[in-house]
C-alpha cells in the first residue's frame, strides 16, 4: 500500500468518526430539548407540592420538621455515559467544597462515571446507576430511593438529612440543595384563612407529602443534572468535530501534493520513455 492509499484509508477513517460525532450531536441535542419539555411541566407540580407544604405548616406549625435530623447524605450526581467533559470533575470538586462548608459523614453517588471517581473514598457509603436518557429516570428514582432505604434502616434514629450536589441547567452551574427540606415560610399571615380540608391525621397527612416532596425534587434534580449533562456533551462533540475537521483538511492537502507528486513522476517516466525511444537507431 503505498503512502497515498495509506492517507486515503485514514481520511475515510476521519469521515466516519465525523458521521458518528454528528449523530451523537444530533442525539444530545434532542434529548435537551425533550428534557427542558418535561422539567417545565415537573415544575408546576414542584410548586403546587411547596404550595400545599407552605399551607399545610401555616395551619399547622407544630408538626414542622426539625432544621437538624437524623444522619446527614450528599448525593453526588453525575453521568453514566461518557463523551461530556468535566462534567464530573466539577461535580466532585463542588461536592469537596460543599463538604468543607457543610460536613456530611456520607456520599452517594449516582452515575457509574463518577462513581469511579469516588472510588476509595471512606465516605462513599453506595453508588446507584444513573440515567441516560429522560425515558430512564423513573427507573433511576426508583434505585435511588431504594439506597435511601438501605441507609435509614442502617440509621434507624430519625428521618434522613439528605442534601444533593447536581448540575443545575438553569443557572450553568454546579449547586448544592438540601432535598429533605419542608420548613415552614416565615412568620406572617397564611396565604389561605382557613386551614386545608384534610381526610388524614395531620401527622400521617405531613409524612406523605414529605415523601411527594423528596420524589419531586430527586425529579427536578435529575431533569436539571441530564439536561446539562447533553449540553456538556454537545459542546464536547462539537470541540471534538472541529478538530476532526482540521485534522481531514490537513491531511487533504497532504494527500492532494502526494498526487501531484505522483503525477509529476509518471509524467517525467513518460517524458523519458519518449527520449529514450526516440534515441534508439532504427533497425
């Protein structure tokens, strides 16, 4: 094979892998456009689950939950898949800081890439496998809560403090929120005048919707932390075809003077076929 040819395979090789970053491309940003659709319907029911909360504790303030609770968890949510930069990295490195300002005795992590970052770590308690793709993140809830589980009954002295380090999507940032929190707002008239029409004990009504509230917000972090993640991804695909790019235009060039070169050559063989021909004596 000669050097040409050789050149000529690898620019096929380049085409290829440009055909793949670009469907993948596609495929990120089709996902961040379903997800932005899903996370603001979430939304509205986040905000109805807070109304009622705010209502409920209005009337009933007694039955608020304590600031401190049992142990305290930081879920670390990263990515399963691969192809999105430092995504991770920055989930880490926020998660190191939040620990600094906030100690909690116990990590979790959510996504098999960042969990192997978190490998080794004496905190790590558990790892859960993360979503992918929107369709996946009813069945990640469900993992995820099933790990909440195994931790309180581990810690069966009160209610989980459970705190998240995601990507949020709105802001462009890496944040810490505090999942278990329903508190009541601060001392002034209710929204409402009369208190809410309950067909349950008020105590029993209140663990219920702390359980609404905790799968509402491990659904908005979730939406928030995939939506970033393809953005990541999408910019890291882009970098990644722009080099592509420059790498086939470079070897374009380099392939496009090997052939003149080779022509050239074939054309002094021909120019000296003819010379030495016309030198021969005729017979």
């Amino acid at each position: 094979m000669t050097r040409r040819q050789e050149m000529a395979r690898q620019l096929d090789t380049l085409n290829d892998l440009k055909s793949i970053m670009t469907a993948m491309k596609n495929l990120a940003l089709v996902e961040t456009r379903k997800l932005s659709k899903l996370r603001a319907n979430h939304e509205r029911v986040v905000r109805t689950i807070t109304r009622a909360a705010d209502d409920f504790l209005a009337h009933h303030p007694g039955l608020a939950p304590p600031a401190a609770m049992g142990q305290g968890l930081l879920i670390v949510v990263g990515s399963e898949r691969s192809f999105c930069g430092n995504f991770n990295d920055l989930v880490r490195a926020e998660a190191e800081r939040a620990l600094e300002r906030h100690p909690l005795p116990a990590l979790l992590a959510v996504g098999s890439k960042l969990a192997a970052r978190l490998e080794g770590d004496p905190r790590l308690v558990g790892r859960v496998e993360g979503p992918s793709v929107a369709e996946e993140v009813s069945p990640a809830l469900l993992r995820l809560l099933g790990a909440l589980q195994e931790q309180q009954v581990r810690h069966p002295g009160g209610a989980l403090e459970i705190w998240a380090v995601y990507h949020d999507s709105d802001q462009g940032q890496v944040r810490m929120d505090e999942i278990t929190a329903i508190r009541p707002r601060a001392p002034g008239e209710p929204e409402f005048s009369s208190p809410p029409l309950l067909n349950l004990e008020p105590a029993r009504f209140l663990m219920e919707l702390i359980e609404h509230h905790l799968f509402a917000l491990l659904t908005r972090v979730f939406y928030s932390s995939l939506i970033a993640e393809n953005r990541f991804r999408l910019a890291h695909m882009e970098h990644a075809t722009r080099r592509l790019e420059n790498k086939a235009e470079e070897m374009t060039r380099k392939w496009n003077i090997l052939r003149q070169e080779e022509v050239t050559q074939e054309i002094a063989l021909i120019i000296l076929s003819t010379m030495a021909e016309a030198r021969e004596p005729e017979a």
